[in-house]
C-alpha cells in the first residue's frame, strides 16, 4: 500500500507555495519527500507532467528525457496510485491540484465526472494565474479545458461555456494586451468557431495595424492573419481577403525595414516570402515582377557582402536547390528535423588536419602574425606565426588558423545550406510558438520555468529576427547547460568556505567532460569557437560587455549560431529519435 499524505498536509502544503502553479507545487512535494517511494515523491512526479495543451489525445509528456530514459508520464502510473490520487479529491479543492489528478484521472479511467471537473477547475486556475505579459500559464489552462470539454461534450455546453470566458477576456483586454494572450485566445475561438466573429475580427484588426505601425510586422501578420479568419467566419469573404492582401505588404515593408538597416540576409528572405504571399492573393500578382526585381536586388547586395571562399568562385546554387528540396512538401515535425539537421559540425580533428595541410602547401600566410579584431573594431588577440619553436605559440597559432577555416566553412554552410532550408520552411509553414514548442517538447535542455523564452526565442529566429533570439539564447542556453549538467547528478556550483554559491561559467560547463559525451567533441568545439574564442566569434563574451553591435547580431555567423542551439536542443528530444527511427527504417 502506497504511503501517501493525508489530504490536510498536502492542502497545507500548496497554501505555502506563492505561484500555485504545477512545476512550483511538485518543487514543494518534491522538499517534503523522504524516500523515491513514497506519496509526496509521486505526487512530485504527477505535478512535474509537462502539460502540451494543443495534444488534446497525449497532453501529458515526459519532464525530463536522457540518455534512453524518462521521466514519468500518465500510462506509468498504477492502478494503487490512481486510486490514492482520486481520495484526495473529497478535501483538496485548489484549481491546479484538481485540474491535474482530475485530468490524469479521466486519461486513465475515462470517466466523464472527472473530465468535466478538470474542465471547471483549469478555468479557475487560469483566472488565478492570467496576466497579460506572463500569459502562456493561464492560456494553456484554458487551452487544455477547451479542448478536453470537447471531447466529453462536442455539442453540449461546456466547451460554450469555456470558449465564452475566452471570449470575454479578449473583449476586457480589448487588444491593449502587449504580447500574445489576445492573439491565442482569438485563435483558439477561431478555430472552434465561437463568438461575435464581426466583433472579434474588429479587435484583431486594431491590434494588426498598430504593430505594423509600431514595425512590429510580425506581431502584425499574426493578428491580420486570425482577423481574416473571423471575417470568414462571419460570411465576408471579400473583407478577409482585403486583410490577407494588407498581411502580405507587410511583408514588402519588413524587407525594406532590413534594407534599410543594412541587414539584406534578412531582407532577402523577405522579398522572397512577399514573392509567394503576393503570388497567392490574386489581386496582387500583376505586383510580382517588381518584387522579383528587389529580391534580385537584395540577392546581388547579399552576395556582394559573402566574403571569397577560394582563389576562384564557388558556384552554391545546386546546393541551395538540394537544401530547399530535402525540407519542402514535408510535415512540419519531419521538415524542422531534417533542418537542424542539414549539415554537421565542425569536427576540430579534421579542421585541425586540413589546416596543418593548407600551411603546409601554402605557408606564406600562416608566416606573419595576424591581429584579431572584435566586431566593435577593438584588437583582441594577436595570431602568431606559425613558424617557431615555441609550443604554446604554436597551438595558439594554429586554433588562430583553424578560426579562420571554421569562419569559411560557417560561411559555405550559412549560404548554401541553413539559410536557403529557412525561407523554404518559412515560405511552406507559418510558424509559430506552438510550433516551435511541440517540437521541442521534452528537450533535456530546457528547463521548464525557461521554456516560454527560450521557444519565443528559437521563433524570432524562424522570424529572421536573430538580435532577439539572439539576446534571449546567448545568457539561456549557458543556464540550460547547468540545467542539463544538474539533471546527470552534477552540480554546476562552487561553494567557498563562507558557504557562498557560484555557479559555473560558460567555460567550465563546455570543459566539463559530460558536455562532450552528451554532445560530442564536434559541437563543443562549434559552442567554444562561437561563443568565448577569442580569436573566433567570441560572441558570448562581446554580447556580455555590451560591445556587440546591433549589426554583430545580424548575418551568418548570428544565424548559425542560432542554428546550432537549435540543433543542440532538439537532439535532445523525443522527437528526434523518433525522426532518426524513420530515416533508419526507411533507409532500410
């Protein structure tokens, strides 16, 4: 018989917690378990489940998944468990502990009592926890109580009664709401089809033609987008697509906003997104020869900015044609994989080869020192010949040297591979947080309290906006290292003899040899160059001390390091092995 906490202590036990929301009170269940075994262990367990409120059948993964294991989700929990769960129901009535033992109850015992409870009891919670900055916990509460009451009630009341809660909050924010929670819930009635579309679409316009007047395309092509979709809604089809026009010329304008800025890798993509938006609305075709012409444009001003990669040119266009093709006409999930993983990473062992290779064939370069200058102009380090006896001098000269070839292969990669597969995947899907999230769920990398910036972050990035992906990765990811070091029983701190606390930096976590296991030699290697090498990016470092320039966060090497923290945070994801599992067997 399972030793599980009476009722009262557990009630005790969340009135203590300030945000009462599911990763907080398994922390707290978590401080009062005394053994792997016992009730508080378990009910830690349940309350670390991550919720996916857009996966109606599984909404329960995995917190926590490494090296072939993971944590525990619904379908392990036993018969002797669920029924300890199901007691505490009679006396335990906060809304987050009722949503999730109702929720799993009704997962595993499909009894509509407790489903219509889970139903009532997100709502609640999601009124406690809704802010409009910090929105993401109340609109998956709602989220999930919309789509649960739809599956025991389809035609009944409970999903109305949701859906006109949700309607009601965005008529009360009235599009004053600065990030998301308006636009999710609009989505979210769109989709079921609720509410007084004509009064809905009205908000949604506002809020569209403010951010494209603030610049804010993006946040403008969104809520164009879910206005154009109540318009429909409400039989006024000719209006919608007035909208869906006035979407598609933001795109022009994003791409002269980059223009302008001088950030023609973005602006480029841009033209041809305006391209294909424009060629989908009829009544804009006759437009398309012009923005042909500026993509043309922009392609001729990028390519003059494309440093020379030999003595000779290098004719890249068959590989952006295989690049756009192995990510085109696929589903969302199997086109994000097989983008992350286009091209390997740098191996140092080969660079290091065809380095020693190249000065040998061709020394005169590799003979005099080099000075190394950061992306502010300021001198960083200095590259020393590469011909003398001093062994220190040498290594130092000759990761100078391996940089320099790394630069050029980031480069070849940036061009014919990563951004090519990005305005092909950006030109096939609209890509969102949800998006983005679903295929990152259960990464090892993120921790959960994290997960909403660091998504946020990867989708500016699917956004080409990279100075905001960029300012939110660079301090998260050095956290979700320490994350994932702390998950395989280490801890990334030092404690001095007045017991206080340091946690690790960026270089010991990246020296640490669990890193390299996890990870593999190649991408330490990439993260260290990218990241902290002085005589390489050093992006890191120069983000840091404030000496990156806006332009610093722009272009190739920005994109790929946002590339490769894309990468490293869906390898560790149940979804890639499933990916990996299908290419092995269709590969069979």
């Amino acid at each position: 018989m399972i030793d599980f906490p009476k009722a009262n202590r557990i009630s005790s036990e969340i009135a203590s917690v300030e945000n009462k929301i599911d990763h907080d009170l398994a922390r707290a269940f978590g401080n009062q378990s005394e053994s792997k075994t016992d009730g508080w262990n378990l009910l830690q367990q349940v309350f670390n489940f991550h919720l996916v409120p857009s996966n109606a059948v599984e909404p329960f993964h995995a917190n926590v998944v490494a090296e072939g294991k993971r944590s525990m989700i619904p379908t392990d929990l036993l018969d002797e468990q669920l029924d300890a769960l199901a007691e505490t129901l009679a006396e335990v009535s906060d809304p987050e502990y009722v949503a999730r033992v109702c929720d799993v109850l009704w997962l595993r015992r499909k009894k509509p009592d407790a489903a219509r409870m889970a139903v009532d009891a997100y709502v609640a919670s999601g009124k406690r926890t809704e802010h409009p900055e910090n929105w993401v916990t109340a609109m998956e509460r709602y989220e999930r109580a919309v789509r649960l009451a739809r599956q025991i009630e389809p035609n009944g009341n409970l999903p109305k009664d949701v859906l006109a809660h949700l309607e009601s909050r965005v008529i009360h924010y009235d599009g004053n709401d600065k990030l998301f929670f308006s636009f999710k819930a609009l989505s979210l009635l769109a989709e079921f089809r609720f509410g007084n579309h004509v009064d809905l679409a009205a908000i949604a316009g506002r809020v569209a033609e403010r951010s494209r007047k603030d610049g804010d395309f993006r946040r403008a092509r969104s809520y164009f987008d879910v206005q154009a979709k109540h318009l429909k809604l409400a039989k006024m089809p000719d209006t919608a697509e007035a909208v869906r026009i006035e979407a598609a010329r933001t795109l022009v304008e994003e791409a002269e906003s980059r223009e302008a800025k001088g950030d023609f890798l973005a602006a480029h993509a841009f033209w041809g997104d305006a391209v294909a938006a424009f060629r989908a609305r009829p009544a804009l075709r006759g437009e398309i020869e012009e923005l042909k012409h500026r993509y043309s444009n922009a392609g001729e001003k990028l390519r003059g900015e494309m440093k020379e990669i030999s003595s000779g040119e290098i004719d890249i266009s068959e590989f952006v044609a295989e690049s756009r093709a192995i990510v085109s006409d696929l589903p969302w999930e199997d086109a994000f994989f097989e983008f992350i993983s286009l091209v390997p990473p740098i191996d140092p062992a080969e660079l290091r080869e065809t380095t020693e290779e190249e000065t040998r064939r061709h020394p005169i370069h590799a003979t005099i020192a080099a000075s190394i200058y950061d992306a502010s102009g300021r001198k960083v380090a200095v590259r020393p010949s590469i011909f003398t006896d001093d062994e220190d001098q040498y290594k130092k000269a000759m990761r100078g040297l391996m940089e320099q070839g790394a630069n050029l292969r980031r480069h070849l990669a940036v061009h014919a591979h990563i951004a090519p597969a990005l305005r092909q995947l950006i030109q096939d899907h609209e890509i969102d947080d949800d998006m983005v999230s679903n295929v990152l769920t259960d990464s090892a990398l993120i921790p959960e309290d994290r997960r909403v910036w660091i998504v946020q972050a990867f989708t500016a990035g699917f956004n080409w906006d990279l100075p905001t992906a960029l300012h939110f990765l660079i301090p998260q990811f050095e956290n979700a290292l320490r994350h994932l070091i702390e998950q395989n029983g280490i801890s990334p701190v030092n404690i001095d003899g007045d017991g206080v606390e340091e946690v690790w930096g960026i270089d010991r976590l990246l020296n640490h040899p669990l890193v390299a296991e996890i990870f593999g030699r190649a991408f330490v290697f990439e993260l260290q160059s990218l990241l902290v090498e002085r005589m390489g990016p050093n992006l890191r470092n120069l983000f840091a001390h404030g000496a990156l320039s806006p332009d610093g966060f722009r272009g190739e090497t920005a994109l790929y390091l946002w590339w490769v923290m894309l990468r490293l945070t869906a390898s560790l994801t149940p979804g890639m092995e499933a990916f990996l599992e299908r290419k092995r067997a269709a590969n069979a």
